[in-house]
C-alpha cells in the first residue's frame, strides 16, 4: 500500500509516468487520475505493465488491478469518430491507459452499480459502462490531445510497436498575428 497518492505499478514506474503527464494534459485525464490518485488502502489499484505487443488492456475489478501495455496501440479505423490531427486513427497506449483508469475509477465510484453496468445493451459501446467510458472521458481528453475518436466500443490492437505518447504534441492554436499562441509583435502605425 502506498499512502503517497502514487498507484501501485508493476513494471517501468516511468512508462508509467509519462503516460499519465500526457493524458493530465487533458482536462478529463487530470479529472480521472487525481480521482484514482486519491484511493488509498484496498481500494488504491495496482498497474501490470504488460510488455506484449498488440495485448488488449483491461481493468478486473475482482483483483482491482489494471492490465496495460505502454506498447501497443489501438486502431479506431471504421469506429466511427474522428482521425487525430496528423490524420491517424491509432489511439496511443496512454489514451488507452486513460480509458482502464476511467473503469477503475467507475468502479470505485460506485461498485454496487459497475456490474451491471457492464451488461451487454445490443448498442455499438456494448454496454453502459464502455459508453460512460467512451463518451465521458475518453473522446473528450482524445479532442483535446489531437487523438482520433470512436462511437463505438471497438478497435484493432496494433501488432507493431508504438511509442507510449504520440511523437507530436497537440497542434497550437494561431493567433491573429499568425504565431502559435504568443503574442504579437507587430507594431502598429
């Protein structure tokens, strides 16, 4: 047990890390992790970092554990959604980190409800819980990353290695003067 508001992580503590400082970058992933940086005791979860490439990430709320791997990437091509701003639809291993702390952290909220949750509802997000996931958090923090986005609960686990964040950061917005959020230096007559 770690007192220190730091999950538990089997593995590569700095994958870990540097994952979880990208998706804070979002609004919603500061939201999910201070919510499960929070948990102390036996509900504090644990991490596994699975070194396999194209293994499916997933949270078991019986061992209160998250399975991940900082290698492998998501494909959310014929998903519905969005491509990110360089045009992929490849979801990062820290997008998909996000999503399974945001099970976690459901699952704490309210764990008398999170069974049933996981129901299977005919619907393209499977169950209720994927939508809340889905919708709630991961689209909005995937938007403010320049990820792509998904209306549906499925992809395709990438079988080549991919880098735990994106090799871009997110595009910055122009200002008037044409720089990227700085301010102008034109001088005016």
């Amino acid at each position: 047990m770690d007192r220190s508001g730091r999950v538990h992580v089997e593995g590569n503590r700095a994958i870990y890390d540097a994952a979880e400082a990208y998706a804070r970058k979002s609004a919603a992933g500061r939201s999910q992790f201070d919510s499960i940086s929070a948990l102390t005791g036996r509900a504090e979860p644990t991490v596994v970092i699975v070194s396999e490439i194209g293994f499916i990430s997933w949270f078991d709320p019986r061992k209160n554990t998250i399975y991940w791997s900082p290698n492998t990437s998501i494909s959310y091509k014929g998903q519905g959604g969005r491509p990110g701003n360089e045009g992929t639809w490849d979801a990062s291993p820290a997008l998909v980190l996000l999503h399974e702390v945001a099970h976690a952290v459901g699952f704490h909220n309210n764990p008398n409800n999170y069974g049933k949750a996981n129901e299977p509802d005919g619907t393209p997000y499977d169950n209720p819980e994927e939508k809340r996931v889905i919708t709630g958090v991961e689209t909005p923090a995937a938007k403010q990353l320049g990820e792509p986005t998904r209306t549906t609960h499925g992809g395709t686990p990438n079988t080549e290695p991919a880098p735990v964040v994106p090799a871009t950061e997110p595009r910055k917005r122009k200002t008037p003067c044409g720089g990227a959020q700085e301010p102008c230096n034109r001088r005016t007559p």
